[in-house]
C-alpha cells in the first residue's frame, strides 16, 4: 500500500475556520505533523486514527528542523502511511509549504495541499480592520518580517501604498518602521498590531509610524502577532483605544475621505 502526504492550512488557530477539506483530511490520517498555531486543542478528536507529532517552531527555538520535518513526511509516506501536515494559516503563504511538497516529489511521494484562511487577511479582520476598503486602499503587500527588508524593499514599499500586512514581524519592527520613515512614508501613518488573533486573549495595539515601537513596548507586545500599516487601520472598530480616541479616529478618517 502506498502513502501520501496532504498539507492542511489550520487557519489562524480557531477550530471553526478549518476547511471542510481539512476536517475530511484529519479523520482520514494515519499521522499528523502539526505546529503550534495550527488548531491542535482537540487535535485527538479531529484526528482519532492518528499519531500525533508536534514539530512546531517557536520564536528562537525550532523544535525540529524543517529539513527533520520534510524527512519525517517523507518516511512516514513511504512505509504507506497517509499523512496530514497541519500548518498555521494557509500553507503556500510564508508557511514553506512549497519545500515541503518539493521534498515529497523528489521522494516520488503522492501529495496534495488543501488550501487554508491565511492570517495576513483573517487576524486584521478579526480586530476589524479591512485591508482594503474603497476610495482608501485598492491593494495590499504581505511582508515576512523575520528578517529586516533591504532599502530597496522598503523603498518600494513605501512608494506602492495600499496596506502593508507583517507576518512574524514583532521583533524587526524598529528597522521596519525607521525604514519606512527613511523611505518617505509619513510618520502620522496609522499602525495595528494585533497579537494572539482569534484567541480569547487577541489585543490591538493601535499608534502611528513615528511612535508604534515605544507604544508596543509599553504594551509588552509579543508574538504570535500580525502588523498592520496603512490608512484602513483607522476603521479598526477594536482595540484597546478609548471611546475618545476612536471618535478622534473616525473624524481622521471622515477628513480622509471628504
């Protein structure tokens, strides 16, 4: 009997927002390779034939290497078994998802990948900020921020406009954000961090460009969070802003858009 190998988007980390294709794919699975920010709570129920393999990476810690990780989806495949790795988000966005299908076909392994809500669009919705939002912005960047952006990157960030959405970018977001200024964006540019999304502790943190760094750090501001920079930040409708500093944000954007 051969096996394969399906890589599942969890989505943001909330059960409910599983695909019914994710669903069918765990009941299916023999073995689960799964991350910390995949929906693992009831993983045993999800996926009550399975064993369960946790290979999550964690802020300075890598549990398993991800070359580790792409030698166990391939092992396990091969002594045919049908295997599930469950990954945060969606899998083709920041996830190395394409390494880990790449290594399957090297290995002639049979493999599917099944679409999940990634993140960048669900996390800043959940704190009701919409990426893009008519006559504000038309477009939108998704930015890896575990590593700092070159200028030129960020030269062409801050010219393109629209909304800039940071995965993993906690830790870089001083030279994100010197950058950006550096590059021209105005300092006044409104700026989300939206920490722990779709979990009962989700926080916002909402300041501008010029003082988002200070304002996280007195807001002890941690990973998992998605960064949110642009005008649309200003519709944010949660957070932890005061009734006051939301009308003064509404009345920003009524000036905006008048």
């Amino acid at each position: 009997m051969s096996g394969s190998v399906t890589l599942v988007g969890g989505g943001p980390g909330q059960e409910d927002l599983l695909t019914v294709a994710a669903v069918r794919a765990l009941l299916d699975a023999e073995v689960v390779l799964y991350d910390r920010l995949a929906p693992h709570d009831r993983l045993a129920e999800l996926a009550p034939g399975a064993v369960l393999v946790d290979v999550g990476k964690r802020p300075g810690h890598h549990a398993i290497p991800q070359a580790e990780i792409e030698a166990l989806l391939v092992e396990h495949a091969l002594a045919g078994r049908r295997v599930v790795r469950l990954k945060g988000g969606d899998p083709y966005v920041l996830g190395r998802g394409g390494e880990e299908v790449l290594a399957c076909h090297r290995a002639g392994v049979p493999v599917e990948v099944v679409p999940g809500v990634t993140s960048a669009i669900s996390v800043p919705g959940a704190a009701g900020i919409p990426l893009t939002h008519r006559g504000i912005s038309h477009l939108f960047t998704v930015v890896s921020g575990h590593a700092p952006l070159t200028p030129d990157e960020l030269g062409h960030l801050a010219g393109l406009g629209g909304t800039i959405v940071v995965l993993m970018g906690v830790n870089t977001l001083p030279s994100l954000t010197a950058g950006l200024a550096r590059a021209g964006m105005a300092e006044r540019m409104p700026v989300a961090i939206i920490e722990r999304g779709y979990s009962a502790e989700q926080r916002t943190t909402i300041g501008e460009l010029a003082d988002i760094v200070t304002t996280a750090g007195r807001a002890r501001v941690a990973s998992p969070a998605v960064v949110v920079i642009g005008e649309v930040v200003r519709l944010a409708h949660d957070g932890d802003a005061s009734a006051a500093e939301l009308m003064d944000r509404a009345a920003g954007f009524a000036a905006v858009a008048g």
